[in-house]
C-alpha cells in the first residue's frame, strides 16, 4: 500500500527519514529520481492521497532521449510550490500542467510504475497560440514542420521542431517528428511569436495528429 510509503518516503537502517527532498545529502541519491519539465497527463483522487501521471524525457546511453511515464502517489507528506516557491496544494495540480519532481526510485511493476513523490514544482506555462492545420512537408534532418495552404505562402506556417515539443498520435500516444506524413490535419500548439519571415516560423511546443 502507498499510504506507509507516502508517510515515510523512505527510510535508512536507524528508522530516520531519508528525504529525497534533502539536496544537500548525496548519499541517498541513488534512492531518488529528478523529473524535469514533465507535463501531467492525468490526476486521480485516491482515498487517502492522489495519483499523478507525468509524461518526461530521460537521457540513456550515448545520448539517447526517452519518454517515460511513471504514476506518482502524493500524500500529505508532499511539498508542492510553484517557481517562485510560494506554497502550493495538490489541489493546484491540473492535467496539462508542466512540473519537475522529486520521487523515490523504488516503484511497482504496474504499468505505468508508481512511486511515492516528496516534491513537486509547478513551471510556469508558456504562453502559446494554437492552430488545426494540414501538413505539407516534413523536414526530418532540420527539425521543420511546414504546414497549410499549398502555394500559399502567406498561408503557412514553418514550426521548428526541439527535444521540448510533444508529438502524440491521434490515440495520444508519444511518436516521433518522422512518424509525420504529408496530408496529415494536426492540432498545434506553438509559441506566441513568430519570425517576419513568409511563411512565418515559430517554435511548436505540441503537435496532435487528428
């Protein structure tokens, strides 16, 4: 059960607990994860705490990046503040929200993983337009998405593709900038700034297939 978890966070061998919210201790380092940027998929209430799935990349060997999706049990024992670090609740926690967190490493073999988070800091949102809109071409070795009316210039937009931008299949599922095909009608999200230029470029934060 996560509630003892939740409470104790976890423990060393006199019974103390051993924060992972403590980052001047580097000996419990091993027994923590850091989620950086991850974006809140779903928030579900629990009995006596709730459950927060987050969606954030990770770094593998030789530089590769995935995307990980882990559960995490909050309780009473959770800090949550926001960047500046006013006080927050877990009632200030919305799907779509981006956060880092502190959580403990030793989770359940469910699918996704669940573990017990001791922290939680809510980012900022990026300001952003949105837009439906048909895809042209797509740039794999420059990281471009052009998109809308064909032989429109004036009509179409070029968003620059980064490892922040999230790409979800029509089902919501992670894919990648490669998995997009020319015809394509997507839903964007993208920076609420755009070059001069014809067609315009901007930053994409978002792209759902749909």
């Amino acid at each position: 059960h996560f509630l003892a978890l939740l409470n104790s966070i976890i423990k060393n061998e006199s019974g103390e607990a051993m924060s992972c919210c403590d980052h001047n201790s580097s000996k419990n380092a091993d027994s923590c994860i850091r989620i950086k940027n991850g974006v809140i998929d779903e928030i579900r209430q629990g009995e006596q705490e709730s459950f927060v799935t987050v969606t954030y990349k990770t770094s593998g060997e030789f530089g590769l990046k995935f995307v990980t999706t882990v559960t995490l049990a909050a309780g009473e024992n959770t800090e949550v503040q926001d960047e500046s670090g006013k006080k927050k609740s877990l009632k200030d926690l919305k799907e779509g929200m981006r956060i880092d967190a502190i959580a403990s490493s030793e989770m359940t073999r469910s699918l996704p993983p669940q573990t017990a988070v001791c922290k939680i800091r809510i980012l900022k949102e990026k300001k952003y337009r949105t837009t439906e809109t048909r895809i042209l071409m797509v740039d794999v070795r420059n990281h471009i998405l052009y998109t809308g009316v064909p032989g429109q210039p004036s009509r179409q937009i070029k968003f620059t593709i980064s490892k922040e931008t999230r790409i979800l299949s029509r089902r919501g599922m992670q894919i990648h900038l490669w998995n997009l095909r020319r015809g394509q009608f997507v839903r964007v999200q993208y920076a609420d700034f755009q070059t001069s230029s014809i067609p315009p470029q901007t930053a994409a934060y978002r792209i759902q297939v749909l």
